[in-house]
C-alpha cells in the first residue's frame, strides 16, 4: 500500500497536492510493521512540501518514530528530520527534537543526530540554534545541557562561516 501511494504521488508530479488521501496513507504508515515505518519515514519528507495543510500532522508522525524502539527506524526518521524544515516556517521545534535526542548513549545514534542537526544548520540556522538555545536553558537534564553546548562550540563555530553570513539579524541572534 505505500509503494502504491509514493507511485501515485511521484506520478502525480506537482499535481500531488490533491491527492490529500494518498499522503494521509503513507502518514498511517508510522503504526505498520518496522519496514513500513522506514518507507513512511522517507516517503513523508519527499512529500511534504505538497500539503501544507498536514505538515503539523506529518511532523508528528516523523517524531513518533525518532522514539520507536527498533533502532534502524528510529535512526532513519532521525536522519530525515532535517528534511522536514520547510522555507519560511519556524523549524526551532526540530531543531529542539534533535537536541533532545543528543543525550542518546549510542554512538552511531549520537553521529545521526549531529550530523541531522548541522543539515539543519544548514537549511535554517535561526531554527536550529533556537532549539538548541532553548534546550540549554529550559532542560531539566544536564546531559542534554551540555551535549547541547558541546554541540555549538564544536559544530557550530566550524561551520560559522557557512551558516552565518547571510544576514545580520542571525548574526545577533546567534
């Protein structure tokens, strides 16, 4: 069924915003099987962008999964996440997901989840830092605290000179 939808969207073109249904099967996908929770993870963020209308619901859907228990579909919706930040939309709640998933032990886990955050870096550098930033004053965990500082003093001051240069507003938030 969700080889089906993604065929029917992907056929559809730019037309796939009116097949409203179809999207909302493959946001169903999420309570299938471990496979299908893995197609739903990737099928979700190529789609997205044609239903503004469901981004909330779609959103959700993909952060059910960065807590599922199987490991392989908990990193493979953690590795989309960035991909769910839309233009012109206030992406700080991903970026404040993906902090919150920096206390992670595992260490394959840990690398997903730095390496989605500097593509959200990337993409929206006012949402990521937001999240990050509201996750060192407002967590009650100190892991998450600090990983969050290591993260901006690592990560952040390296790619300073990619992300921060567009604008001088983002300069002073930062």
């Amino acid at each position: 069924v969700l080889y089906e939808s993604y065929e029917i969207l992907d056929n559809a073109g730019e037309e796939a915003g009116k097949h409203t249904e179809t999207f909302e099967v493959i946001l169903e996908g999420v309570k299938g099987s471990p496979g299908a929770k893995k197609l739903a993870a990737d099928f979700i963020c190529k789609f997205i962008h044609f239903f503004p209308d469901l981004a909330e619901k779609a959103i959700n859907a993909q952060l059910d999964l960065c807590e599922e228990e199987d490991t392989k579909v908990r990193q493979q919706a953690i590795r989309n996440l960035p991909n769910l930040a839309r233009e012109n939309a206030d992406n700080s709640q991903i970026g404040d997901i993906l902090t919150q998933l920096l206390q992670t032990d595992d260490k394959l886990e840990a690398r997903i989840v730095e390496s989605a955050l500097k593509s959200l870096l990337v993409k929206d550098t006012r949402g990521a830092a937001s999240g990050l930033f509201y996750q060192i004053h407002s967590s009650e965990s100190e892991v998450i605290r600090e990983r969050a500082l290591v993260f901006l003093s690592t990560h952040l001051v390296a790619m300073a000179p990619q992300v921060l240069h567009p604008s001088e507003e983002l300069e002073r938030f930062i």
